[in-house]
C-alpha cells in the first residue's frame, strides 16, 4: 500500500495572537477558495482569548494549528510559518482580513505563466471591525521591472494580499528581526534577485481596526 501523503501546492499562513474577534471569518474564507490545493498553516503565537477554541470548531482536514507555548512575537511567528509549510507557494493571509473566493486561483494562474515572477500581490479593499466596505486600495501593477525599481522607493505591495514561492524565501534568508518592516525587508531582498509582480486584482479585504496585525 502507497502510504505517501502529498503535499499542498500552496501554504496559506496566518499568524494570529488574540484574534477571536475576527479569526473566524478569516479562516472561513480561505476554506471557501475556489482553488482547493492549499494548507492552512496557523500558529498562535500565546493567545489568552478564545482565539484556540474558535480554530478548533472547524473541522477540515486542510488546517494545521501550532500553538506557541508563550507570546514570541510576529518575526518568531513569521519565521516558524516559512520554517513549518509544506507548500511550494506560500500566501500571506492576516487574520482579521478576508481573502477573496478566487485569490489563490488568481495568484497560482499568474505564476504558472509568468516563471521569472516569484512574489506577487494584489489590491485591497478596505472593511471597518464590522466588515462595512469603507475605502480602496488600488497599487501599482506596472510591468515585472518597474515593479522591482519601485521597491527602491517604498513597499508598493499589500502584505496580506502576498503569494511567495517558499524556496525563494529562504534563498533569500527568510524573515529577519526588522520590526516593524519585516515584511518590506522580505519583498525588497526577494525582488534583488528574483521578479515582483501585483495583479490588477481585488485579493483580499483588508480590515482596518485598532489592533492590526500588518500595515498595508
């Protein structure tokens, strides 16, 4: 008997520390994807709420918990994800946002056809605590090579819309301890070596409150 499990195409990462205010819809709406080869790979990094009981009222196959035994902060957390998934692309989901039905579909279709890309992102909306649409975020979805200058002169993309082939992060060293701009720092040293790229898309909505895990 063939006792080989394979792997997902896709590691869907969410770190989350007291999120039960919103985790729920968040999980929710990477389970309803139209794209169905992923992992959910959660790491709750010490949460004290009801952010544990919440994760474990869903019962799919597709989602991994790891529990930090105490509070490491998002660097430790950000790392461990890269460290722990088994996907060969990996996406950034915070979570109290939402990620839109086709998100994964999209950004998995764009890198099939656009090889030399290795990161890319999308637009946002923008949701209060409630999930009332309150504003846009339209970025710069300009061509491969304006997308990587631009990265010279700020963070053009929307971290929790963001798709990452998993072997070029840690080609490139991983996350490093560079709070608050973890993120920047990892898109920036991925487009040195590697193209960047955002869709003309609405990827996730992005939820603006007073406890955000990322900025945009």
């Amino acid at each position: 008997m063939d006792k080989t499990v394979s792997k997902p195409y896709v590691t869907v990462f969410m770190a989350v520390y007291n999120g039960d205010l919103y985790i729920k819809d968040s999980i929710q709406s990477v389970l309803d994807q139209s794209y169905s080869d992923f992992e959910l790979l959660i790491i709750n990094d010490g949460s004290t709420d009801a952010t544990v009981a919440i994760i474990e009222q869903f019962n799919d196959s597709r989602i991994r918990l790891i529990n930090n035994e105490t509070n490491k902060g998002l660097s430790y957390t950000r790392e461990l994800g890269i460290q722990q998934a088994q996907g060969i692309y990996y996406a950034i989901l915070d979570s109290d946002d939402i990620a839109s039905p086709d998100r994964l579909q999209l950004q998995v279709a764009y890198f099939e056809s656009h090889p030399e890309v290795h990161l890319c992102g999308g637009h946002a909306r923008i949701i209060d605590g409630k999930g009332a649409e309150t504003g846009f975020m339209k970025i710069d979805t300009g061509t491969v090579q304006d997308m990587g200058i631009n990265m010279l002169f700020g963070n053009p993309f929307i971290n929790s819309s963001l798709m990452m082939n998993r072997e070029t992060i840690l080609a490139v060293g991983g996350y490093r301890n560079f709070a608050p701009a973890e993120d920047y720092d990892l898109s920036y040293r991925i487009s040195l070596k590697y193209g960047v790229a955002n869709l003309d898309h609405v990827l996730v909505s992005y939820r603006v409150h007073d406890t955000n895990i990322s900025t945009l």
